[in-house]
C-alpha cells in the first residue's frame, strides 16, 4: 500500500485527494474542495486570469502544508479543461509543480474520462453497461463501459462555468436565455454521441460538484454529508424541478442554500441544464450519484504507474 496526494486543478474548483492506495482499495485520509474558478474568462481570452491564477496558488499553498503533515509517497497535479484551452496553461501548471516538486500531468479529455470512470466504478458490480458522465466548469466528459473495458469516450468543451459566461446572466435566468442555452447544448452532445454509442445502458453515475450539490439540494441537507450523497439515486424528473427552482431564483437567493459551495451559486443553474439535456438526449431516466470521482482514479493510476 502507498500513501498518494492528488489534486485536481479544475476549471471551478481545486481539489485534493490524500489516500492510501493498492490494488483493491483506495481508503480516504482527506478530502478538500476549494472554488477557485481557474477557468475565469478562458473561454473568451484563451488566457489564464491574474485573480484565478493567484486563487489557485493561495490554494494549492494550503494544500501543501496538509500534504507536509501525511508524507505521502508522493503528490501529483492533474490539469483539466482550462489548462488544455488556455495559451499560458502548461506554463502555469508547471510553474506551480516544480515549486513544490509535485509531478504533474495535463489530461486530454480522453484521460480524464478515463480516470473519473475508474474511480467512481471501482469496487462496483462490474457486469453492467454503464455510463458515467462528469461535468465539469470547461468540459464534460462522458464514458459508457461494461466491468473494466472501455467501449466509448468523449470529452467536450461544454462545461458549467463556460455555459454561464456565455448565456446566462447573474439574475434568474430568462425563457430566451435558457432556450438560447439548451439549444446550444443539444447541439453539442447531437455532435458528439452517436445513438448507437448509448444504446442499451444500464446504469448511469454522475460525478463531480454540480452533481453532488443537486443530490445535496434533493435530500434536503442542511450540513452536507458526502456518505447521504454518495450512492443517492436522482432520477430526470427532480432534476428538472430542481433546475425549474434554482433558474428562477437570483444568484444571492440561491447562496443562502445550506449545502451551496461558496462559488458554485452562479454555476449551478447551467450545470443543471446540462445535466438536464444530457440526461434527456441519452434517454437515462436516473443515475446515481458517486462521490468517488477523477482523484480515486489519479490515485489508481498513479500507484499502477499508469500516469
């Protein structure tokens, strides 16, 4: 067994994983979520923002003094959709790994969704046909597979934070603006998945922190518990009530939910839709959502030597 640290430079949030990891297990020691939206006017600039690029430095600062505490074997930096899209990304990201003398690694889509399957399908029944798909702040990532392979991976620069900065505004979203919005989503997903791609599904998982919130929302958290979360079935019909109820609410409205990510209020209206449209365009009438995400799989990986 070895003790692994990963973080995930996100396009909405920074996160950290600490586990000890072999073959058969990953057993949590900590766990962290920070929003530091890395991914700030990328999709208009190509260009990492100066706030963004210092939130995720104070961050990853942090982090690092709880890594120094459980010396683990070693630490690893994955970078995702904004990295990827922005002119100055690997710069970044380097820049801030040999600081430390983290490894690092920035995925393609394929990666990601690769590693956001292993980890939330691990230690599952392995027989069924299953799709996972993860939304992210720049991308979402989509994978259908059956035990341990693989039949179909996709990754698409359609993501919560890139949605919001393109149509939706910081009030309660309009009729057009949500129209405008689930068209250009439709659009996206008829571009990138062939019917014959998601045929005969299952079972569905969702990951990552617009799903996890929503789960949150659905079970009436008023302080978040990840094991309520995690395994909890949301089915397509709550999540357009939900949805209906967070786009007609102003953003600030929305930041007094108990279980709201400071930093995910204005986002969480678009990862919503996506989710919603996802789910209408697959034919999935519930998934189940899974704290186990993109980190358990890094941490699988990078014990394997597979990244």
């Amino acid at each position: 067994m070895k003790r692994i640290a990963v973080i995930d430079t996100g396009t909405n949030s920074t996160r950290l994983l600490i586990a000890d990891v072999d073959q058969r297990s990953v057993e949590e020691l900590d766990r962290r979520t920070t929003i530091t939206r890395l991914g700030e006017g990328v999709d208009r600039t190509a260009r990492l923002n100066r706030g963004a690029k210092e939130r995720v430095r104070a961050c990853i600062s942090f982090y690092a003094s709880i890594i120094a505490e459980y010396e683990p074997f070693t630490t690893f930096i994955l970078a995702t959709s904004s990295i990827r899209d922005a002119e100055d990304g690997a710069e970044f990201i380097a820049e801030i790994a040999n600081l430390y003398s983290y490894e690092y690694r920035i995925l393609s889509g394929d990666e990601e969704a690769r590693l956001s399957f292993s980890g939330a399908t691990f230690n599952t029944a392995q027989e069924q046909r299953t799709l996972l798909f993860d939304v992210g702040g720049g991308s979402t990532e989509i994978v259908v597979g059956e035990g341990l392979d693989i039949a179909f991976v996709c990754s698409m620069r359609l993501g919560c934070v890139r949605l919001k900065e393109r149509f939706l505004g910081s009030g309660p979203a309009s009729v057009d603006e949500i129209r405008i919005a689930g068209d250009y989503i439709d659009g996206i997903l008829a571009d990138a998945l062939d019917p014959a791609h998601i045929s005969g599904i299952d079972r569905g998982f969702g990951v990552a922190g617009t799903v996890t919130a929503l789960a949150a929302i659905d079970l009436g958290l008023k302080i978040y518990d990840r094991d309520l979360v995690h395994g909890h079935e949301m089915t397509a019909g709550k999540i357009e009530e939900i949805f209906t109820r967070l786009a007609a609410l102003p953003v600030e409205t929305r930041r007094q939910i108990p279980t709201m990510e400071r930093g995910r209020a204005d986002v969480i209206v678009a990862g919503a839709l996506i989710i919603l449209r996802l789910l209408h365009y697959t034919g999935l009438q519930s998934f189940l959502v899974s704290e186990r995400d993109i980190l358990d799989g890094a941490a699988l990986a990078v014990f394997e030597g597979k990244i």
